[in-house]
C-alpha cells in the first residue's frame, strides 16, 4: 500500500513537472511569438516607408524626366529664337539700309528740285509770259524783269510792277516750281529776318541808357557817322547805276533804230534780241536803285531816333 502510494506520487509530480514544463515552453514560445511578430511589424514598417520612398524617387524621376524634356524644348526654343534674332538683325540692317538709301534720295531729289528749280527761273528771266489768263489781255505779252517765291516782276509799257503767286496762271507756276506754301515760308523768313533786325537795334538803343552818358553820346556819334558813310556809299551807287541805265537805255535805242532800218528778218530779229536785253539790264538796275532807296529811308529814320537821343549840342 506505501509502495503504491509513493508510486502515485511520484506519478504526479512528473505529471506536474509536465504541466510546468509545457508551461514554460508556451510561455517561451509565446514571447517567441510575440519577438517575430514585433520584427514582422517592423518588417511591415519598413516595407511601408521603402514603398514610399519609391514610390517618391519615381514621381521625382518622372519629375526630371519632364524638367529634361523642358530643358531639351526650351534648347530647342532658344535655338529658334536665335535664328529669329539673326534673322530680324539682318532684316533691320537692311531696313536702314533702304531707309539710308530713301533719304539720300530723297536729299538728292531736293537738291535736283533745287537746282531746276533756279535753273527755271534764270531761264525765263528776259522771256515774255502770258499771263492773260488771270490778270487780263494786257497781260498777254509782259516781260520778265526776276522771279522769287513770292511774286514775278514784269515790265509793261506803264511801267514795271508784281504779280504775286496767287494772279499767275497754273501751268507757269507749275513750271517755275512756285507756290503758295514756298511763298508763305519765304514771307515767314522775311518778317522773322525783319523781327530779328528790329529787336537788334532794339537793344541796341536801350542799351544806351544803361551806359555812362559820355559812353552813351560818343556811340551815338559814332552810329551816326556810320550812317551818312553807309548813305553816301549807297547813293554814289545809285549814281553810278544811273549812268549804266542811260548808257544801256542808249544802246537799247540804237538797236531798235537798227531794227527799224534792218532789211532782212535775220537783221531785225537780232536787232530786237539786242534792244529788249539792253532793256532789261537797265530795269534790274532801275530796281536794285528801288531797293537802295527803301535801304536809305530806313537808315535817314534811325538817324532821326538817333538825333533826338543827342543831347542839345552833342
């Protein structure tokens, strides 16, 4: 019955022993369990974040790949618009070039008008022109004495006088190149030349009293003198034009006796060549007489200003 007994107990430790050891291997094995399954997790997470990562090196790499192909357009783009560069370099080279080669022709085509311009009217200077058309049958045959822009001088038998631009028929303007805006301008530079003068002696005269009186005097004087120099040069070249216009008047009669005798058409043809140039030289003087005699009025007026400015006994 003892044997028995301890048999059994000894039965049931070894199956106690069992338990406790089967316990222990599932608490081993559990914490086994539990280290593979924190290192799968950390597998799980590492996995994740490469898959990120990839997933982010391919969005960047399709990224480059875009920004290689800008890069390779905007090669392809700045190649072009240097070739367009070049291309509107040399277009505008040649733009200047024609621009440069219009004015020189332009210039030139000027100066042409220019020179036929004078030519023209040298020409017909001593010629006789029709201007019946706007100033009537007594202009059928008039004289030309000298052209300028504003107006033609022409001797009749009354006299010399001026036709201005706007009485002289259409196609003798057209052909001595005059019109109304040539005529405008040239009256414009006249005025501005006559302003310029006025203001000149302006100044001059009120520049006197900001000098000492003895200063002021002795200029007056002195302008003075200038004066009756300047009249009496201009008179004695009245005078000696006065003999050229008798003697030249005295030659135009003579051919004109000459062609009332001639007895040929040749003869009398040159006759009246010779006695209407011998006219026309003595009226360009009688009118270069004209203009001296305007000079003069205009320089015995400022010596009048200039007398009252004196003092009683300068």
């Amino acid at each position: 019955m003892s044997c028995r007994l301890h048999s059994l107990i000894k039965s049931f430790a070894l199956v106690t022993y069992c338990f406790f050891f089967v316990g222990c291997l599932e608490e081993e094995v559990k914490m086994d369990l539990e280290e593979v399954k924190g290192k799968l997790d950390g597998v799980e997470f590492d996995k994740k974040s490469t898959s990120k990562f990839i997933d982010a090196a391919k969005a960047k790499l399709a990224e480059l790949k875009i920004a290689e192909g800008d890069l390779e357009k905007a090669g392809e783009i700045n190649e072009a618009i240097s070739k367009v560069t070049q291309t509107l370099e040399k277009v505008t080279a040649s733009i200047d070039e024609v621009k440069a080669s219009l004015e020189e022709s332009e210039l030139g085509f000027e100066d042409y008008q220019a020179k036929y311009r004078t030519k023209v009217r040298k020409e017909v200077v001593g010629k006789n022109l029709d201007l019946s058309a706007t100033k009537g049958e007594g202009f059928k045959e008039v004289r030309v004495l000298s052209v300028n822009p504003v107006e033609i001088r022409i001797y009749q038998s009354s006299g010399p006088q001026s036709v201005p631009v706007s009485e002289i028929p259409k196609e003798i303007r057209e052909m001595l190149q005059m019109s109304e805006e040539e005529a405008e301008a040239h009256r414009a530079k006249l005025r501005d030349n006559a302003k310029v003068r006025e203001e000149r002696y302006k100044e001059w005269k009120e520049g006197l009293a900001d000098r000492k009186s003895e200063a002021a005097q002795e200029a007056i004087a002195k302008r003075l003198k200038d004066i009756q120099v300047e009249v009496e040069s201009i008179e004695n070249a009245m005078n000696l034009r006065l003999l050229k216009i008798q003697h030249l008047k005295s030659r135009s009669s003579q051919w004109q006796r000459d062609y009332s005798l001639a007895r040929s058409d040749k003869r009398r043809e040159q006759a009246l060549g010779n006695s209407q140039m011998y006219r026309d030289k003595a009226q360009r003087l009688n009118d270069l007489n004209a203009d001296g005699h305007l000079v003069i009025a205009r320089l015995r007026s400022e010596e009048e200003d200039l007398k009252k400015m004196q003092k009683p006994g300068g």
